[in-house]
C-alpha cells in the first residue's frame, strides 16, 4: 500500500511536550502516512526534544533571508518538495503560508493546509494581497477558533465558509495531569510560602501579552489583601522594565519572575488563581492547561478565549487596569466553594470539548480528503 507523504512546515524549530502540531503527526499512522517535519529557522541543542515525524529536514536558513521577499526560502522549499514529491502539505504561521503560496504554483502540491493561530496575521495590507492573488482551490485555512475564522473572513475576500475550517486546539489531559508538580513542591521551587495567595501567569514577557497591566492591578490589590503574592513566568525583552516596574510600585518583594521555565504549566498547582491579560491572543494552550490545574481564571476577551472561558471563568477587557484591579478583588473575596464548582465546571468542559484525541482525528481527515 503506497503511504501518504506529507510535508509539515514551520518558520522555526521550537518543540514543546504538549506542542499541538507534534499532535498533527500522532493522529496519523504510520501504515497510511509518511511525515516529514520541516523547519525554515534554528535546529535543536543538545537535550532539545525532538519532533515524533518519521522524517525532519532543518532549512538552516537565517532570520534575515525570512525576511522581505524570502527568495532563499522559497528557492529552498521549491527544490526539496519537487524531489520529496509530497502529497498534502500542512504550514503554520505566515511566513511559510506565504512562501508556499508561491512555491505552490510551481509544485501543485494538491492539498495544502494552512493554519492560523491568531488574530493580526493579515492586518498587513501586502499579505492581504498577496493571499487574494495567489490563494486557489488547492488550499484549506484552519482557524483555531471561531473568532480567528471571522477576523479572516473579514479581511481577505478570497476566504468564506468553504475554505476555512475552524479546529480548535486541544490538550492530552491524562498527560498535563500527570505532569503537573503538586501543590507543595511547585511552590517550594518557585520560593512561596504554604499560606501565600498566589496570582500566577505564566507567557511570553512581550509587549502584547499585557503583564504589565497585571503589576499595576495587582499593586493595588495587594493592599487589602494579605499574603497575596504575583508569580509571574516567563522570559523575553520586557523581563528588565516589568522587574523595573514592581520597584517603582514598591512592591518588588511581592512579585516573583522566575524566569522562563520548561514547560511551566508543570507549576500551575502553585497557584491559587491565574490570570491572562494579553492584548491579543489565537486560543492559547495555556487557559486549558489552567482549566485542567482546576484553578479559577481571570482573561482579557480577546482572540479565541470568549469561545472558551465564557461561562467557566471571567473576562475582562484588555489593558483595563481598573477592570483588572476590580475583577481581582471581587476573586479573592469570593467563597471557596463557588470558586471550585465554576472550576470543576471548566475541567469537565475542556475533558468533554476539547480532547486531543477529537484534534487528531479533525486533522486527520482535513490532511487525507482528496481535493
């Protein structure tokens, strides 16, 4: 029986143990399909994990030649997919969408996926453009929630209901469970106290994820509350002004930034609360990861969180310090146990909704459908 071959394509190398696309390759048998797993930037460290496809190709190409016009990329791709003669094609992130739309006409690979994680990928004019230019029947766009599937509707006039398929992200519950640290020895690493009241987030330390709004927020929460403690993990370019920011507030002693940690979600159960005050988010891992720790969830309504945390947490407008600060308050001074039954609630719902196993076979007949 001759296998399907199928090329999965990413800008960079970066591997996660619950990385959704690795998820992507499980759902398909070996007996039926042959992965490849390619990457336009970076390849793994020593002791880095390593994708589970029968196959990875490392481009080794620089950020500078991703940039601009990408020739490099798209000559690279152009050359290994005549000689690898792929079957369906999965990309993820812009930046191989748009290499491929191009190389693709060349190719006429006949089933070609592209994914879309978040809201703001074609606010760009140019990628606009050149997606209503070059987009044809041979490609699906999945969106990773309802919202993503709007935002991209609105915004180029080649996409409808036909082309774009909402799949939304899921998670190996059995697994995250399993990893989690318990309670007592996550906050021992992470230096709290058994009766600290923890305020966590865990992400990037940019701009768009709005931890700074948290820092004020919580400043002004901790005065009437005692022993409350931000923890807040992650690493990135604003680590040095977000520390500069909690001295400034006088509360340095209070907010902890452990840094980045390999999968952090492993330290969720140090929490007693998480919140997420990102300015723009897709349907980030994360909100299930703290669905499933069981804690209660403050969250910006943006991206694809609505589709999910109505109902089982609470949302706030983004950038809304007052809103934060007040949301916070109301949180700590609820009842124990309306708290655990909204969160038993959200454990049940993303065990129910959002199984990796749905996710799998969703892809999996996107990938095997003859075009």
């Amino acid at each position: 029986m001759t296998r399907q071959k199928i090329l999965q394509l990413q800008p960079k190398y970066y591997i996660r143990t619950s990385d959704l696309h690795e998820e992507i390759i499980k759902g398909l048998p070996k007996d039926k399909f042959e992965v490849t797993s390619a990457y336009f930037t970076e390849k793994p460290k020593h002791g880095d994990m390593l994708s589970v496809s029968e196959y990875v190709k490392y481009f080794e190409l620089t950020k500078k030649q991703m940039k601009g016009l990408r020739l490099k990329a798209i000559y690279s791709i152009w050359k290994y997919c005549r000689k690898k003669a792929f079957d369906s094609l999965v990309v993820h992130r812009f930046k191989p969408f748009d290499v491929m739309l191009i190389a693709n006409k060349f190719l006429k690979i006949p089933n070609c996926i592209s994914v879309v994680h978040g809201i703001g990928d074609f606010d760009r004019p140019f990628r606009r453009w050149i997606t209503n230019l070059l987009f044809d029947k041979r490609w699906t766009i999945v969106a990773v929630s309802g919202s993503v599937k709007e935002y991209l509707i609105s915004k180029c006039c080649c996409l409808n209901d036909d082309n774009v398929k909402v799949i939304t992200n899921a998670i190996d519950l059995d697994y995250i469970e399993n990893q989690f640290l318990t309670r007592d020895a996550a906050r021992q690493e992470l230096g709290l106290k058994s009766d600290d009241v923890v305020l966590g987030t865990i992400g990037r330390l940019v701009k768009v994820k709005g931890q700074s709004y948290l820092v004020d927020a919580f400043e002004k929460v901790q005065h009437k509350h005692d022993n409350t403690k931000l923890v807040i993990i992650g690493g990135g370019q604003l680590e040095h002004s977000l520390k500069k920011q909690a001295v400034a507030l006088g509360i340095s002693d209070r907010v902890l930034f452990p840094g980045e940690i390999h999968n952090a979600f492993r330290f969720l159960k140090a929490f007693d609360y998480f919140v997420l005050p990102s300015l723009e988010e897709g349907m980030p891992l994360v909100i299930f990861e703290a669905m499933i720790a069981k804690l209660p969830i403050i969250a910006t309504k943006v991206g694809g969180i609505p589709d999910v945390l109505d109902g089982y947490g609470v949302l706030i407008d983004p950038t809304s310090t007052s809103q934060l600060e007040s949301v916070l308050s109301q949180q700590l001074s609820m009842s124990k146990i309306d708290i655990n039954n909204k969160c038993l609630k959200a454990y049940e719902y993303v065990k129910s909704c959002h199984s990796v196993e749905k996710y799998r076979t969703e892809y999996r007949e996107v990938i095997s459908r003859e075009k």
